[in-house]
C-alpha cells in the first residue's frame, strides 16, 4: 500500500522535533551536530533569535496580500541585494527550481525582444542540478531525474564538465545563456575554477550570450563571500539563489542586470507567494547580518580552519577517503569507492553527526555559517568516530 505521504525520499529513520544552532535533538532526548544545515539551508543554525524575532514580529502584523499591491518588504530587500551585488533588479521566489524557472525566461525573452527569437539554446553541464520542475529537469538532463518525464522541454544543451573544445564547439547563432553552478552541489561539490568562470564571461561577451549563475546552494556567505562568483571577480547577467537566503524559510531569488531584465515587463512572470511579507522579514534580516564584512571575515577563518582540521581528518582515513574539496563552508569529502558516501553518512549518524551524501561518492559538509569554533572542534570528534566505525565489517 502506498504510504500516505508520497514515497520520492529514501528518509533516514530520524525524527528530529527541535533544533538550536548547529544541534538537532530528538523526542527521545538524541543530539546531532548538524553539519549539513538542511542542505545549505539553515545559514544562521536552527532557532536563530534574529530571524525568530524578525519572522514573529511580522506575523503578528501581515502575512500575505499578494503581488497586486506593493509589498514594501521587497523593495528594502531588493535595494539591500542590488547594493550588495551585480544587480539592479530582483524578483522573489518561493524556492531555487522557481529561480531556474524565471532565469530560463528571462534568458529567452532577452533575445526574443533583441530581435532574435531563434535564441532559444541554453548550455549546461553534466552534473548540475537546477531543480526538479519539467524545466529544471531538461536543464540538467540526468538521466535519474529525466527517465519517464518526457516529452522534455526543448533547448538545452549538456556538456561534458570543464571540457573548453566541446563549450567552444557548442555556441553558435542560436545560443541564448549559459547555466552554471559556480561550484555544483549535489554533482559532488565540484568547484568550477576562476579561470573557467573568466572564460565563461569572456565567451558570453564575444558571443552576445548572457551568463546565468546558479548560486542556489554556494551563495549567500556559503564561499565567505556573499555570492560565490566575487572570487573570480565576474558577475553574472542573471544569478539565482535561494536556501540560505531564507536561512530556512522558503524564499528565493532573481537577481538581474537592467539589461538581461529588460524583457520581463508586466504581465510577464508572477508568483502567488513570491515575495510575500514573512518571506521578505526573514530574509532582510538574514542578509543584515550574513552580507557584513565582519561575518563574512569570520566565516572565512572558520572554513581555514575548519579546512586544516579535515586535512588531517582525511590523511588519518586514507582507506575511507580519497581527497576534501570545495570553498569556504561548502566542502566535499570525496570517498573511497568501497566505503561510499552513503554509508559514511549513516556512519555519521550513528556517531551523531549529521552530513549529506552527494554525487561523485562525495559526503558533503554544508554547516551553520555561525558554527562555533567548538562545535566545529565537535564535529571533527564526530567525522573522526563515523570514519573509524565505517572501516569496521558490520
Ligand atoms: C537545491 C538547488 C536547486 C533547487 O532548489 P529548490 O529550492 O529545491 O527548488 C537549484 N539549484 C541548485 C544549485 C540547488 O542546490
């Protein structure tokens, strides 16, 4: 008999019913230390008295009135975006597959308008992930995500990662964007070097192409930056983000140049939700604090040290663990085939740690951007107990 709740997740029998900062507790009284953050969601820790305060006194003042009426909320949060970024316009989503959505829109309408209606081509690369709505799932072209969900939505163009003849080879007169995740997340945290971010940009300036940076998971502070493209020193034309931005309540975002916006006018795009005033609460007061230099300075001397400490985490495990990879808070621990990811995140568990498999036989560690150097130095403690027991015949 089918469960009553869809079965689409495998779930791990863990059944959390509170949660304070980078700890999870269970009904019957079990702590976890909490390095995944909800799949890079939870960017200030469960519970944050800030975004609590923040979402509670809205509550008690308006929660929805819908985007035929000016939703003061979106305009301060969009000013603080576009200030702090590449932007000059923003639209608000309920989630990052809604951002993915609108930035394939927005890439097409651009040319539509230009005068170019046959730019319609977006590139991707295998590996990526952009979601799971019919658009999304073309995107990325998985087979896992795509098989029995055809006829698939026309356009998009996979590529092999970091294969620069195939990309050279791929753009031609019909192309409209290229899609890319500065660093992939469920591909296996898979950092796309400077160098290709630069080339990408050059390559989309020599060929009229707009760039789309998909920081859904590696934005918002995730790098210690506030968006992860700043390392290169490009910007995107269009960039969407959502998880940490809500710190954990549902809220994404498009962010835009003048220009790639240009043919979204009104009528064009919408959202019941997007944007709405709780949303707008919780993510004004999230980017307050996460988009300071002082935080940012801080996530970055956490993810050094943080780095150093699975440095030694990985040369004491070599028979579990090949390499760690990633940038700032978003980092890989690349496993040994025979140990798999999935079983050293069920070792984690055990061990009362919680961390995310991901693609490429990668766990990945996507903490709270304000964890405690000690709740790292626990953390640590733990990875160091899952990698021992994974070792050990069951
Ligand atoms: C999670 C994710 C998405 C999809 O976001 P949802 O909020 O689950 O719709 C898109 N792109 C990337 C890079 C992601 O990590």
């Amino acid at each position: 008999m089918i469960p009553s709740v869809l079965p689409t997740y495998a779930r791990a029998k863990l059944n959390f019913s509170r949660g304070e900062g980078s700890w999870l507790m269970t009904e019957d009284g079990g702590r976890y230390l909490d390095l995944g953050a909800g799949i890079a969601v939870n960017a200030l820790g469960h519970a944050n008295p800030d975004l609590i305060g923040a979402l509670t006194a809205q509550a008690h003042k308006l929660w929805h009135v819908s985007n035929l009426y000016e939703i003061p909320g979106q305009e301060k949060l969009a000013a603080k975006l576009v200030d702090a970024s590449f932007a000059d316009t923003v639209f608000f989503t309920n989630s990052g597959t809604e951002a993915a959505e609108l930035a394939i829109k927005m890439a097409r309408k651009y040319h539509y308008d230009k005068g170019a209606p046959e730019r319609v081509e977006i590139i991707t690369f295998e590996g990526c992930f952009h979601g799971r709505s019919t658009g999304a799932i073309a995107a990325s072209g998985a087979e896992k995500m795509v098989k029995g969900f055809g006829p698939l939505m026309p356009g998009f163009v996979h590529l092999p990662f970091g294969d620069h003849d195939a990309l050279r080879a791929a753009v031609n007169a019909n192309t409209a964007a290229i899609m890319v995740e500065p660093i992939q997340g469920e591909g296996g945290i898979r950092p796309l070097p400077d160098q290709c971010l630069k080339g990408l940009r050059d390559l989309c300036d020599e060929h009229g192409i707009l760039l789309i940076l998909d920081e859904v998971q590696c934005g918002i502070g995730r790098t210690g930056k506030l968006f992860a493209h700043e390392w290169a020193g490009i910007t995107p034309d269009i960039l969407m983000s959502a998880k940490g931005i809500g710190g954990g309540f549902p809220l994404g975002a498009v962010l835009a140049t003048e220009e790639a916006a240009s043919g979204m006018t009104v009528g064009t795009h919408g959202s019941t939700y997007g944007g709405n005033p709780l949303g707008m609460a919780v993510g004004s007061k999230l980017i307050d604090i996460v988009g300071s230099d002082r935080f940012l300075a801080e996530v970055n001397r956490k993810a050094g040290a943080l780095r150093q400490k699975l440095e030694g985490l990985v040369a004491a495990h070599p028979d579990v663990f090949e390499t760690v990879r990633g940038v700032g808070l978003m980092i890989g621990l690349k496993c040994r085939p025979e140990v798999t990811a999935a079983n050293f995140v069920k070792a984690g568990y055990e061990a009362g740690v919680i961390t995310v498999p991901a693609a490429d036989n990668v766990v990945r560690l996507l903490p709270a951007l304000n964890i405690s150097d000690g709740d790292i130095d626990e953390g640590l403690a733990r990875l160091e107990m899952a990698a021992t027991a994974v070792k050990e015949p069951s």
